[in-house]
C-alpha cells in the first residue's frame, strides 16, 4: 500500500510517474526493525524491564529537549520543526520520534514496578502514586511537545495497564476525570486544535478548512465501496488527501481494496491483539503477563483510533496505522514490541519444555 500511495501516480491523460523514494526508506526502517526484533526475542524481557529507568530517563530527555523547542518555537541542534510540529529530533538523515518510544518505555517501566510491588497493587501510594508520578511527567512533556493525540492514547494504555495490575477503580476514574478534563483545557487553550476537534462533527461544511482532510478521507472510503477500485487504482491519493501514505493510507486501503479490505487490516490488528493477549497469559511471571498485554494493546489501540479517525468516528489526529503508514520511528516501535512480546513467548515456551523434561524423568 505504501508503494501506491507514494509511489504510484497514475494522471488521467499521461504516462504514470514512479517514486520510490519513500517505499525505500521504508523497506530500510523494516530491515532494521527486523534485525533488532529478532534480536529482542533471543534477549531476556525481565533484563529489559530491569533496565526500565533508564529507558525513561532517555526519553524524558529527548522529550523534554522536544519541549523546549516547542516552547520557544525556533529550530534547536537536531530539531527542526516540520510542518510546524517539533516532534522528531534530526540525526543526520535520520529522525526519531520519541513519543512512539515513550509508550514501549512506560510499559516495561509498570511490568517492573508491579512485578516488585503488586501485593501493594490496591495501596494509594506505593500502587498508585508512586508508579504514577513518572509516567504522568512522560505525559506531560509529550503534550508539551505538541502530541496530544499521541498523550491520550498513551493515558489510555496506561489506565488499561493499571486495570490490568489491579488498582482500585476509583484510582482509575480518578485518572479517567483528570485526563478528561487535561484534554478540553488543552484544546481551549487551541484554536486550532479546538477547530480540529469539532470539524469531524460536519466534515462537509469546513471541507475547504480544517475538515479538508477528513472530508476526502470520506470521499476515498465511499468511492471504493464493497470491493474497492482495484490496486493502484486510487484518484483521491494524486492531489486530493494529503498525508495519503502516513496518517490516511487506510483511507487509500478502503478506495483501492474497498471495505473487504479495511476488513482484513481490522481482523489482522484484532488476531495480533488475540495473539498478545494469548502470550501474556501463558507467562512464566507477572511482568511477562504486563509486558505482553501492553504492547499488543498499544498497537491495537494505535490501529483502531487511526481507523476512527479516517472513519470519521474520531477527530482527525497524527496517528499512524501500525506496519501501514510511512514513517520510521512508527515501524522502529512496532516491531521493537514484536521482538519484546516474542521474547516473552519464547521464555513460556522454554518453560513448558523443561516442564515436560522434568515430568518425563520423574514419572520412571
């Protein structure tokens, strides 16, 4: 998909054009998430999660750095705004977006802390407060780096989580209620995000405005219909959707494949999360259980707001579709919780057959 979205441009009337470019860079970033997936696998999770702090120090200090940038609105070394965004900090050619690692971070972080503490999971302080204090200053600086989309939907996981390692409900309303409340005085404070926000309520009247996006997003979805226009096929993705390849490609998926296709993109996320789930709950231990319910549900979560907000469902937000959209630092995290998950996995599986080795000595 993301070769024809950014690679094929079929004009009416002239020969097609090619660009590969972006199908390129992509192929390199899947290399190199490969690579290290299968490298996570044969690495011990429990290691990774020990490790946890330092990964949050790391990339509070990215974010903080992202912050700044933000704050001040002018370019930093290794920051450069794009499209009026300070989200990614530039190594040469390459740019990394430290909030889609943030969220990897946070999760070996809980999967650590419950694993140490979870008899004191209903205690307010030490299984509420204390496990809270750092993830809530990851948040923070995501949204002051300008990704609230991105802020949310880390809330989200982490209030699942925090379900999941059995904190009190109240705790968690709690949370629900100041997160709430955090979003709408983000978005008064926003114009333009508050224009953004309520412009999905009635594409159709802004869609020369804030709701262009969404409105052609809808036009590509309806024109593809039960079986889509065919591969390649698309016309909204030549001048009509921007982002067509990143934030929208499923709406290029809808057009070219039609809805049977968005169909088997929700199945493929929804057996992904069935997967995760079905790991964390043959775990040797509490933080494999964590990790793997963690990152099976980021990603799913990832899928489904896209999907929503392509839909019309949601307000139109920078969120990519997980192993779909362009972009590196997107692919990096997918496949980064792949090789985690599987790692987990792996350690289950270890343990079931030094189990049988042990059954079958024991039973002569």
């Amino acid at each position: 998909m993301l070769y024809s979205t950014s690679g094929m441009d079929w004009r009416p009337g002239g020969a097609p054009t090619i660009d590969n470019t972006s199908l390129i860079k992509q192929l390199t970033f899947i290399a190199i998430g490969g690579v290290v997936a299968v490298f996570l696998h044969y690495f011990d999770y429990r290691t990774l999660c020990k490790m946890s702090k330092y990964f949050m120090i790391i990339i509070g200090v990215m974010l903080l750095y992202l912050a700044l940038a933000n704050l001040l609105k002018k370019n930093l070394p290794f920051v450069r705004s794009i499209k009026g965004a300070y989200r990614w900090i530039r190594l040469g050619s390459l740019s990394i977006q430290p909030s889609e690692f943030a969220k990897i971070a946070i999760i070996l972080f809980m999967a650590d802390y419950y694993h140490r503490f979870n008899r004191h999971s209903g205690n307010f302080l030490r299984g509420f407060v204390y496990p809270s204090l750092p993830i809530a200053g990851i948040g923070i600086l995501i949204i002051a780096g300008g990704s609230l989309s991105v802020t949310m939907i880390t809330g989200a996981l982490v209030v699942g989580l925090l379900f999941v390692c059995g904190v009190r409900m109240r705790y968690l309303a709690a949370v629900g209620a100041l997160g709430v409340g955090l979003f709408a005085l983000v978005a008064q404070i926003s114009p333009e995000r508050m224009r953004r926000i309520t412009s999905f309520m009635d594409p159709e009247a802004v869609a020369q405005g804030e709701g262009y996006q969404l409105w052609n997003s809808l036009l590509a979805l309806g024109s593809g219909g039960p079986y889509g226009r065919g591969f390649t096929e698309s016309r909204m993705k030549l001048e009509y959707l921007p982002e067509a390849h990143n934030d929208f490609i499923l709406s290029i998926v809808g057009e070219e494949l039609g809805f049977l296709g968005l169909c088997v993109v929700i199945v493929l996320y929804l057996a992904f999360l069935y997967g995760s789930f079905k790991i964390a709950a043959e775990a040797t231990d509490y933080r494999g259980m964590i990790v793997a319910t963690g990152l099976g549900l980021g990603i799913c979560l990832h899928g489904m707001v896209n999907i929503g907000v392509i839909s019309g469902a949601f307000p139109t937000t920078g969120v990519t579709a997980p192993f779909l959209s362009y972009g590196g630092s997107s692919m990096l995290s997918a496949l980064i919780s792949v090789g985690i998950i599987m790692s987990v996995a792996r350690e289950s599986e270890r343990a079931k057959l030094e189990g049988m080795e042990e059954f079958e000595e024991t039973k002569y």
